[in-house]
C-alpha cells in the first residue's frame, strides 16, 4: 500500500485515499483480439499477482486449445475490478487477451471473494512463517500488515465466460432507485417486460435434471409438483459456516417470482421451509433459528427458488428491500390467497436496467 492508501497502480488507480477494497470484488476481463502492452509503465506487484490469479482462474474455463495463450501473459487487454458491497470506483488493470474460436472479442466476469477466516488456522497465522510489517506503534497500540502463506490465503474465484452484457451490467456501478410497483404495475410494465425478454435459466434445468451439479445435491424432495432440491450457492466454499449459503429450487415450473405465488403453492412453500431446515440441521449442524431463509423481489433468474444463508451472513441481496421471508410470505398467503396480487412491493433498479427505463417510460419513476 502506497502513502496515499493506494493500491500503487498510478496513474490507473481510481480508488481514492484511505479506502481499501472490500473482501469481494469482481473481474471484467475483455477476451478478444491481440493488442501491444500498455506503453503507460510497469505494473505493480499486486497488479501482476492479480492478474496472474485471475487469468489462471478463467483459464479453466477455456478451451484446452486456448488455455496457454491465456496464461503466457503475451496478450494484453483491459481488466476492471470494483468491490460490490461498498460504492468504490473501478480500478483499471493490465489483463490477459485470449482470441475467441472466430475472432470475436469475448467478455468475461471474474468474482473474487476473501473467503472467512476459519476459527482452526487462526493460531497459524501467528507463527514465524508468517510475515508482519509494522505501521503504526502508539503507547500499547499497533497496527501490522500481515502477509499470510498461501495456505491461508484462499480467495473463492467464481468465473462466466462467456458473459453477456447483462452479466456485466450487474456488477458495473450505477445509480440505483427505489421502486414501488403495483399490481397495476406488474400487469402493464413488468410481465409485458418479462414476456419480451429471453432469460436463459437452462442451467436451473440442469440441476434439477441431474444433468449438472448432482454430486453437490444436498436434499432433494422429487415431488413433481411439491418438491424441489437444496443445493450450495456458488458464492459459498462449504470449508467454513459464517457464510453459509445454500439455493432451494422448486421442481415446478412456470413460477416466475413472488407475485406468482397463491394459496396454491403453500404445500411448496412449506416443504421447503421445513425440509430445508430439516437437511441444513442434518447436514452442517446449523439450527433452522440461525437461518435467514428468505425469496428475492426481483429475482435474478426466474424460476422459483429460496435462499438459505446463515443469519449472521450479511449476504448479498438480503436487505429489507429486495429480501422477503418465507415464513412471512407463507403466513400471508395463508390469510389471503391472493396477498401477492393485490398489495404493492419495493424493489431496487440501476438506472442502466432495461425495467427501469420502462417504468420511467409509464411515468412511474
């Protein structure tokens, strides 16, 4: 870290002084057409052990044919990193250029997340082997820098490739408002929207198919109409509970969301309410009063699915504005069968969403 607080990455480095990068950040690397190196200086260190980590990560997901021109650092592009729980600017790194199977220039998204700290490896970041450099002594204060071995330095890498532009857009800094959307609202702006709209939730196929991730099923009720599988959520490693993340996906299909939802659905609801409780307990000792377990409005893919994390997690989505409670959602249902079709719901857009701008479009916003 320079004086400023900088991450040394002049005159790149957007992020201004005192303010350092959250524990996830995530990747844009532009895959495309070979370029000449940057004329604009050296990298850093951490420039280059970040690029490093990040190619090698995305270079997995490559082509065995493309894997080498991904990792031989002969290619260079543009790579964005910005942290997604704090409204910091981007930083604009060297990346590696890798060249699509036609030519094309390719994007993809690279997730970088500081995994916990597990209570067990504490003890072993105090040993000799580990390097501290002293910042600050005041009287019996001190401040260090401390600069684990790569044992317990682990950082969850989450790759798309190819990513879209909405897969971009997601993770971008934007403007964001508050919504307040009517029934009238879904009927005239949302569902027209939605219907417009090519989601590809394929990959949800997949799981409850068994044609992908069956190994990682933690509980499933195969009931066509009733059932559903409990699995981990990618943002969670499974080495440590503090972030325990898992996604139940219902077996029926053609429920969309929250408002889709009646009386009807309460057998559903209810199964995944006690049974994931139920396998969570099982599983990893984690007691159905240490869950959040809650539905998105909006949700980033559509098809019905329930979220389970750990209550002390601030997991990412889980604000009053966007997370809805199960229990609560059920209760309501329970009491009037139609709640979700009559009484208006807030939710969150980026100024860049194409839903945003069809609600400013009905004069809405």
């Amino acid at each position: 870290m320079g004086e400023a607080g900088c991450l040394q990455l002049e005159p790149w480095c957007l992020q201004p002084p005192g303010r350092a990068l959250s524990t996830l950040s995530w990747v844009r690397v532009r895959l495309g057409r070979r370029q000449k190196a940057s004329p604009r200086g050296s990298r850093s260190p951490v420039c280059k052990t970040l690029q490093h980590s990040c190619v090698q990560a995305l270079g997995q997901r490559l082509p065995p044919s493309q894997r080498e021109a991904a990792l031989d650092g002969t290619e260079t592009s543009t790579l964005f990193v910005k942290t997604s729980r704090a409204n910091l600017p981007l930083l604009k790194l060297p990346s590696t250029d890798v060249t699509g199977p036609s030519g094309e220039e390719t994007d993809a998204v690279v997730i970088l997340e500081k995994t916990p700290f597990r209570e067990e490896k504490i003890p072993d970041l105090l040993k000799k082997h580990t390097k501290l450099e002293l910042q600050m002594s005041n009287d019996i204060y001190s401040t260090y820098h401390l600069y684990p071995p790569p044992e317990l330095s682990e950082i969850k890498t989450t790759v798309v490739y190819p990513a879209t532009e909405k897969h971009l857009q997601k993770y971008l800094r934007q403007e964001v408002h508050l919504i307040r959307e009517t029934w009238e609202d879904y009927e005239s702006v949302t569902l027209p929207f939605l219907r417009s709209q090519s989601f590809s939730i394929q990959w949800v196929y997949n799981i409850l198919e068994k044609k992908a991730e069956a190994d990682r099923i933690i509980h499933e009720n195969p009931d066509p109409r009733d059932g559903f599988v409990l699995v981990p959520d990618f943002k969670w490693n499974q080495n440590q509970l503090d972030d325990l993340y898992l996604i139940a996906l219902a077996h029926r299909r053609g429920i969309q969301s929250l408002r889709d939802l009646t009386a009807e659905h309460l057998p559903l609801l209810r199964n995944i309410l006690q049974e994931g409780k139920e396998a969570i307990a099982k599983r990893f000792g984690v007691a159905g009063s240490q869950l959040r377990i809650y539905l998105h409005y909006q949700p980033s893919y559509y098809h019905l699915h329930v979220h389970f994390t750990a209550l002390g997690y601030e997991a990412p989505g889980s604000s009053a504005e966007r997370a809805h409670l199960l229990a609560d959602v059920i209760d309501n249902l329970a009491l009037d069968a139609g709640y979700y079709r009559k009484r208006a719901l807030t939710f969150a857009l980026r100024a860049d969403e194409p839903l945003f701008k069809k609600f400013q479009e009905a004069g809405r916003v």
